[in-house]
C-alpha cells in the first residue's frame, strides 16, 4: 500500500471535529453534513461547516454545497473562510484546478480549517467527491483528510454496488491510518432492491457504528434528516463529553 500521505499522524484534529467522506460523488454528503450541523447545534454546540475543495459555482460565483454548509452552521464565517478552493468547472478538483492555473496548497487548506476551530465546538469537514479522488498530480482526497487528522464519518449511498463501495471505502481510510468513526446509509435509489438485507450486510461487515438511515426522499430538508441521525455513536469521540 503506497505511503504518501502528507502527515504521518494526525496532527490537527479536534475531539469533537469529523471529516465526511462518501463512497462516491452524488451520495449525499452535504445532506449528511448538513444534518450533522444541525445536530450538533441541537445539542448546544458551535458548529462550522468547513468545504476545502468545491467544483462547479452558480450564477453568483459561489457553491451550492458551500452555501447550504454556511447556512446550517451558527457561528459567523465567511464564504472564502469556509471554502478555500472553489472552481467553476463541475468536474474532478485536480482536472478543475490545472484547468484555472491553480495548485491547491494543503497549508492553506490547514489554516483554514483551524480559524473555524478556534470559533466553534464542532466543525464537520465534507470532502470532495469520493475518498481518493485526485487533488493533484501527487494527492488526493485521502491524503487531505490524513494532513487534517480528523475521524471520518463515511456516507455510503444505498444504490445497486452499494456493498463493494462501502467496504472498500472503509479499507481506504483505515489503511491511512485514520478511523472511520461511523457511518450514515443514504438511500440514493428509490425502491432499491433488498435495502434491509444491504445495510444489514454492512452493519455485520463495519467495525463503526450506524448513526442511521436518512430515507430516500428528493429535496429533504436537512434538519429532518439530523432526526434521523443518532450522535450517541460518536460518544467515544467526546460528542457528549
């Protein structure tokens, strides 16, 4: 397995901080992410979203995905603090940034990161894409979350090949060294075949806890999926503590 990573250990995670990672592009992280926001706030805590990387801008030159993290965050931040990097092009962030000139710089991403932790309690941390989607020539998705030191919460689209995406997504972060906290299915496909029998498979297969089911449902509003969600998983994480 290659060695590569930016940072050998985690050195820049909080006990209550989460990077969301999915086992493909499209499965709901920011619905995800949202909700976890939305949950920890419930809870009494200071929560930021945090966006490193973001692909494709509306009209106004700003992210969707960004925008919705802003708005269901509760300490004050900026679109830029939030969002680093974003590119115009919806396409994969290494093809978007060689296209715009632009070499995405970890540090960057870094510092970042820790002005939104120094604000709030909890910041939920979405990536791009799946795990290891290329960042540049020389990283990816995998070596920003191991140069963030952050437990990942893992959101696996419940859709045909749901099984074989979601275990290999889990061996990727573990073999980086880096816990894979929990997880949250996401029913992506409506009246998916077996959905039972499929997250079961998972539940017996996934050391991390299940925080739950978010139901397949188009334009479900972020803060009824944070009610599907059950944080006492995350208790060995300082959640509660």
């Amino acid at each position: 397995m290659r060695n590569r990573h930016v940072s050998g250990k985690p050195s820049y995670g909080q006990g209550m901080s989460y990077f969301v990672t999915g086992t493909d592009t499209g499965v709901g992280k920011t619905l995800v992410s949202c909700a976890l926001l939305h949950a920890f706030a419930a809870g009494g805590k200071r929560v930021a979203g945090f966006k490193p990387i973001a692909c494709g801008c509306d009209d106004d030159m700003q992210n969707e995905d960004t925008k919705r993290l802003l708005g269901a965050g509760n300490v004050s931040a900026s679109h830029a603090q939030v969002n680093p990097y974003h590119f115009t092009q919806p396409v994969a962030p290494h093809i978007a940034a060689a296209n715009a000139g632009v070499c995405i710089d970890f540090g960057r991403i870094i510092a970042s990161y820790r002005e939104l932790s120094a604000q709030a309690d909890t910041v939920i941390v979405e990536g791009v894409g799946g795990f290891r989607v290329p960042l540049s020539e020389t990283h990816d998705t995998a070596d920003l979350a191991v140069a963030l030191g952050l437990p990942v919460i893992m959101v696996a689209g419940m859709r045909l090949g749901c099984l074989n995406h979601a275990l290999l997504t889990v061996r990727a972060i573990t073999d980086c060294g880096l816990e894979c906290a929990a997880w949250v299915a996401n029913v992506t496909c409506e009246d998916m075949a077996a959905l039972p029998e499929n997250i079961a498979a998972l539940r017996q297969r996934i050391p991390a806890p299940l925080l739950g089911v978010i139901p397949f449902q188009p334009g479900l509003d972020p803060r009824d999926a944070a009610g599907r969600l059950n944080l006492e998983g995350l208790r060995a994480h300082g959640a509660y503590g």
